[in-house]
C-alpha cells in the first residue's frame, strides 16, 4: 500500500456501541478509529484494507479516524438473529 496515499489494512475491532478501531497489520502503525456511522455492514474481526485516515480526531490528537473503504475477508460466514419487516423498514435483533 502506498505510503503517500496514507493507506492502512488490517482487522477491525467493533464495540457494541458501533464504532470500532482498525488494528493495522504492519507492527508499530496506529490503530485507527472509525466512528459509528462509518462501521455499517462491518463486522468485529473483519480484515480490511485502505481504512482511509482522515484528521485527528478532535479528543485525541493522537488518535487517528477513517473509513473503511473495502473489506477483504469476513471474519464470520454465518450470522444469527432476527428480522422483522416494519410497514417502513426492516429491523435486526440480536440472535
């Protein structure tokens, strides 16, 4: 990955929450925080490449956030829980 593009890859670690931190591959590079918004259709432990890093987060100017922008392996092949269909949308709980 290219080091001018400011690239990172690496296995995600989702909080309940739904935010996480990508842990990078490369010993030594920081993890990189990604917000709530930006965890959708991700799941802990995926591996993942080009979490983008954006600008310090405004807490910690240590910390570095991104996005991820592909992922490479799921972490699980299956997943348990519910769906309910509303008139609007669609709602998953937890198996």
């Amino acid at each position: 990955m290219p080091a001018e593009a400011d690239l990172v890859g690496g296995k995600l670690s989702i909080h309940p929450a739904g935010y996480g931190f990508l842990i990078s591959e490369k010993a030594g590079q920081p993890d990189v925080f990604i917000g709530g918004g930006k965890c959708r259709h991700r799941m802990h432990g995926d591996r993942v490449v080009r979490a983008y890093r954006l600008n310090a987060c405004r807490a910690d100017k240590r910390t570095r956030e991104g996005r991820v922008i592909r992922i490479l392996e799921r972490a699980h092949d299956t997943i348990v829980g519910t769906l309910q269909r509303s008139r609007n949308f669609l709602l998953r709980g937890a198996g």
